[in-house]
C-alpha cells in the first residue's frame, strides 16, 4: 500500500506541470494513477520464454492478394514535390469476430529499399499515435507545416536507411478501431502484443518481399512496455508456429517507461540535478522518501509538494523547449527540422482530420485524435524481467534517452539498466556527428546504452540528426561514431 502512495502522489505532481493532458505524458500518468483505483490493471510479469509450455493457435490470415497495391498512397495532399520513396496506408484486420482493425502508414527507403531492414515504430501513451507522434512529427518523411494543410521534407528521415511502419495500436488509436465497443474497455498490455504480432504475421503476408528481411522493433515512452512485449510475443511464437518466422534481429526504446520505481525516482533526481529543484527540497526528498519500499510519511509528502511546485510552468517533454503560444494556424513559410515548433500537435491535429488527407490516407473518415483514454486492464510495474528474457535470446537491446527530457528523464533510465547488474563491456564515452559529440554511450553485456545530447522526450524531434546516426548505427549493430 506504501508504494502504491507513491504513484498517487506523482499523478498529483504532474497536474502542476504545463503539458498538454491528450498527450504520451497524460496517457502515462491516468495509467500510473488507475494503479491506486478500485480496479487496478493486473501487475503480472511474463514467464520466462523457455519454461512456457502454451497451446499454439495460429493466426487466420485472408487473403491478401492486391491489397499492398489497394494500399499504395498515390499522393498525400500538400505533400512537397521531388518525393522518391513508395508510401502505403491502410487497415489489417487483427480480429474479423470482433471487427477489429489496426492502421499503418509504411514508407520504403528511397535507396535500397530492396535491402534495407524493415522496422516498426510505437508510440506510447498507452493509446497514443505513431502516425501523429512518430511519423508526423519525429522520425516520419514529412512534417506539417503552420498551416495544417501542408507538408514538409525532413532530411533525417529514418526511413533513409529503413523501411518503417508507423502502426497505431492498440484499437481505437488514431484510425484503428473495433466494431466491438467493449474492446476500448479491455485492452492491456498483452492484448496489445497479441493484437500486434497479429498484424505482423498478415502485414507480411500483404507485403511478402519482407518475410525475410531483417526487424527491428523501435518506440518510446510507454512504448518501453509495448515494444520489449511485443519482441517477446515474436520469440515465443517463431519457437511454436509453422507460420511466418519473424526475423527479429533487435529493439531500440528511448525514454522509456521500463520500471515504476525507477523512473520515478530517477525524475525527481533529474530535477534536482538540473536546477529544477533547491538543494532544501532534494535533501528532504532524499531523507524522508524511499521509492524502493514506499517508505513515506506526511513530511516525505510535503517535500515532493515543494519540489513540483518549484518546477514551474514548463514543456516537461524537454525542460529547455519554448512553450506553445499562439497555436493558431498560419500561412507562414516552410517549416524548419532543426528547430522544432512547440505547436506541431496543433498543426497535426488540422492536417489529419483534413477530408482529401483521410481519402489519401485510405482510413475510415472520423475525428482523429493524437490520444485515446483506456480502460487499461494489465501493466507489469516493471518490465526488466522481459527486456533479461530477449538479452538471453540474444537479440540486440538498446535503451536510449534524450538528455533534456524531465518526464522520463535520462537518470530514470540509467537507475532501470543499473538495476540488470549487467557487466560493462565497453566504458562510457562520446559520440559524434557533423562534428559535435551527439550524446555519450555505454555498453553493457547484452546491453547498449546511448543519450543523445539536446533532445528531449519526443528525440527525433529535437535532435533528427543526432537521432538519425544513433539510428543507423543501432541497424548496424556498432556503437556510434567516437569521432
């Protein structure tokens, strides 16, 4: 009951916060909080993936034939002109009982797109977009431009050197959907896995080129539960299915939600230690609170009150980004990638729920919305029991944090991988890009952790460029560049 006070306490913290409720930040504190509620999602860790012994059902897959090309994107509307890539969209059936679909946006490589590995980008929340987050704002071909009708080239696109599916998940995010509206109230982590793996298994049955191609599996925030989950969910059934092996080769998560005592703790130290917080507050923080054993009092209490409240009115997402002002729309100039606009969402928001974009987008015309609120019925308080499982699988596992983040701040990080006890193979030390140390890397046995200096929770966004070479080297199995 202690420890549970704690995530109550940090729900109480953040509503002093300046952050927008209908984002990955408030999706991830109504989880935390419903941990307190009369039914709190079920805290079960996932077995050990030797030592399972499960009846397999394979997945029923329809056919598929002529629907990548019913798929292919002619066009998207204010897109810029020159565009070299093939973009697909559409929605993969993932329950035809309950009529329960999930929508993707795929973009090829404009090189090498034949060879290139395949990856898969998740946004967190849980119930937050990958198409508006991630591929409209972050790692995407394009960004939105002020006046939400049109679109801009980002130069550090991933899909430079990957072929990327951006996939909004779980159902009733962005486009996806159930025609079962009990679905929206039980939904949970391992549905969510099952329901992804799922599309995997019929999205390469669609786009059959890729059954072999490398994977990879990326994502953010609480996408630290959705993505080691979902790499686990592929091991277990490459092991027991005589459907589609999926060749996973690795996973990359940044400022991730992993472990709820470590991540918390982390955040109030990361405000201490970058002058969020007088040294009064974090001296009675540290004497009268234990995150570990949920040893709190009324004083411990007052201490945390003091420490929010000294935070102010910031983007808790990165603690040195402007604030959004003035988000209404304009016919300004071409946006700028490296000086990301703090009223992007907006600028989505507009663009996505545009009539022609929705045709172009094949997707359902509805309101689409950046966020959708749960009835979250299953989250493990940790996953570090699942990211040792996929280490002993041997799979490559990268953590990595933008350093200006306040929310799942780089020092949450660092206290999640010290608790593996993982040995250090490879010290810590800088990494460059354009001749500037992008961030600083470290590696552990089974391990590889990387900041990435200047950006914030969201770190394509911040730092593309940075993001990009961490990126690639991550597809490469090397450490980044140390020069």
């Amino acid at each position: 009951m202690k420890v549970s006070l704690i995530f109550s306490w940090l729900i109480l913290s953040c509503c002093l916060m300046a952050f927008n409720d209908a984002n990955q930040i408030g999706s991830l504190d109504r989880l935390i909080k419903s941990r307190t509620s009369e039914k709190p999602p079920l805290d079960e860790s996932w077995g050990k993936l030797d030592a399972i012994d499960q009846e397999y059902s394979p997945v029923y897959i329809e056919p598929q034939d002529g629907l990548m090309e019913d798929d292919k994107i002619d066009v998207l509307p204010g897109q810029p002109q020159g565009v070299d890539f093939d973009q697909y969209a559409g929605y993969i059936t993932v329950d035809p009982t309950a009529g329960r679909a999930l929508f993707y946006y795929f973009v090829e490589s404009p090189q090498n797109s034949s060879t290139n590995p395949l990856v898969l980008w998740l946004n967190g929340g849980p119930g937050c977009s990958s198409l508006g987050y991630g591929a409209m704002e972050e790692l995407g071909p394009f960004r939105v431009n002020s006046d939400g009708k049109t679109l801009f080239r980002n130069d550090y696109a991933w899909n430079n050197v990957a072929n990327v599916i951006f996939l909004e998940s779980p159902a009733g995010v962005g486009f996806s959907y159930s025609n079962t509206s009990s679905d929206y109230d039980n939904t949970g982590d391992k549905s969510t896995a099952a329901d992804s793996y799922t599309f995997l298994v019929k999205w390469l049955e669609r786009f059959p080129q890729y059954k072999t191609r490398d994977f990879f599996i990326t994502g953010e925030s609480y996408a630290g539960h959705y993505v080691p989950q979902l790499a686990y969910t592929i091991l277990l059934n490459n092991m027991n299915t005589n459907q589609t092996i999926i060749n996973l080769k690795g996973i990359a998560i940044g400022n991730a939600w992993i472990d709820d005592n470590t991540n918390t703790d982390g955040m109030y130290d990361y405000f201490w230690t970058h002058a969020l917080n007088s040294d009064e507050t974090n001296t009675g923080i540290n004497t009268y609170c234990n995150f570990v054993n949920g040893n709190l009092s009324s004083t411990c209490f007052r201490f945390l009150d003091n420490g929010d409240s000294e935070v102010g009115n910031i983007d808790i997402y990165n603690i040195y980004a402007p604030l959004c002002h003035n988000p209404m729309e304009t016919n300004g100039s071409t946006g700028s990638i490296i000086h990301f606009d703090p009223c992007s969402d907006y600028y989505v928001y507009s663009y996505l729920n545009l009539a022609e974009v929705q045709r172009a987008l094949h997707a359902n015309a509805t309101t689409w919305s950046s966020c959708s609120g749960y009835g979250w019925t299953d989250s493990p308080t940790t996953i570090l029991p699942t990211i040792e499982q996929l280490i002993a699988s041997g799979i490559s596992v990268w953590i990595y944090s933008g350093d200006t983040d306040g929310r799942v701040p780089v020092t949450s990080s660092r206290y999640s991988i010290n608790a593996l006890k993982l040995p250090i193979e490879t010290g810590w030390q800088p990494w460059y890009t354009s001749n500037e140390v992008g961030g600083y890397v470290v590696g552990y046995k089974g391990v590889i952790f990387a900041t990435v200096r200047g950006a914030g929770h969201l770190v394509p966004s911040y730092q593309p460029q940075r993001a990009l070479t961490m990126f690639s080297s991550f597809l490469q199995g090397k450490l980044p560049p140390s020069s």
